[in-house]
C-alpha cells in the first residue's frame, strides 16, 4: 500500500462514484458516540490526554487504544447525562473495588505490592496501556518487543526476589526493583 494520496482516492473514488454510495458514510452515528457527548470536561480533557500519550508512545498500539477510550468517554459522559449522579457513585465504588483487588491480587500472586506504592503517576498512566499491550501481545503484536520484555522483566523479578531473600523477606518494594532502566542497544 503506497501512501500515495492520489493513487487511494483514485482507487477509492472507482468504488465510489455513485452518488447513492457517497452518501452512505453520512449516516448518523448513534447519538451517544456524537461529539455532543465529548464535552469539554475533565474526563474528555484526560480521555484525549491518555490518547494522545498512548499514541505518542507507541503510535499504532496508541492509535488502535485512542478510539477505545473516546468512546468509553463518550459513553460514560451519556450515562451521567441520562442517570445523573448515581452514575459516578456506581462508578466510584466499582474504582474502589478494583484498587482493593489490585492489593490482594498483588499479594496473593506477586508476593509484593502493586506498582503503585513506588511510582503512583506512572501507575496512573501507563497501567492501563500496560494491559492493552499485554492483550495485543496475546494476539501476537511485535513479538520481538515482547521477548525483549519477557527477558528484562525476568531480571528485573529475579533482582527483587534476590534483595528479599538477603534481607530476610523485608524487602523495600522500589530500592528491590532499582526502577528498571532501557538502554538501547
């Protein structure tokens, strides 16, 4: 595919040329995926944020996660418009119950706690793009990059559980994992 303008309306435009088919991507979206619902607001403010970091990290994992979160924005920002508060109080106590998960889950399975005790902003905004890579890895998405990952994070886990054991399980969560650094090769 040549990123050619001329060549794809060109080609695009022999599919299209009749009038009765250049209409149809007019059709309306469903009203809550209009902008009407991407107020400017603090939830579409760091919904457009995150997108943008997202996208500026990794442009086509961020690209593929950017209409995700504008959308989940779009809709969540219907839903308070339509039940009104109620909304965000359901919202809230499901937020509380997933960071009270995030501990237990944390150590029962990790045997440490969750990033967040050492780096809070980052857990704040890579997380959510640590799962979408994690999903997009799954299905096969730069396996390279998740091999290199899979070797460094072995490390990074050995390096802890080694610090723990000379100081007799005391470890602190952040000097155990020295943040971990990338150097290129």
């Amino acid at each position: 595919m040549a990123l050619n303008l001329e060549k794809q309306l060109l080609f695009y435009g022999s599919y299209h040329h009749d009038p009765g088919t250049n209409t149809t991507p007019l059709i309306p979206l469903p009203s809550w995926l209009t902008v009407s619902n991407l107020p400017p607001n603090l939830g579409t403010i760091a919904a457009i944020f995150y997108a943008i970091v997202y996208i500026l990290m990794e442009p086509v994992a961020g690209g593929m996660l950017a209409p995700l979160i504008l959308g989940a924005t779009a809709y969540s920002n219907h839903l308070t418009s339509t039940y009104g508060s109620s909304v965000n109080q359901w919202a809230l106590g499901i937020h509380i119950t997933s960071w009270l998960a995030q501990f237990v889950g944390h150590g029962l399975f990790e045997g440490r706690a969750p990033a967040l005790i050492d780096n809070l902003s980052q857990a704040f905004l890579f997380a959510p793009f640590f799962v979408w890579m994690e999903i997009l890895f799954y299905f096969g998405y730069r396996p390279e990059l998740k091999a290199r990952l899979d070797k460094r994070v072995g490390q990074e886990v050995s390096k802890y559980r080694e610090s723990k054991k000379q100081s007799n399980g005391m470890a602190v969560n952040g000097k155990a994992n020295g943040n971990a650094v990338v150097k290129d090769k």
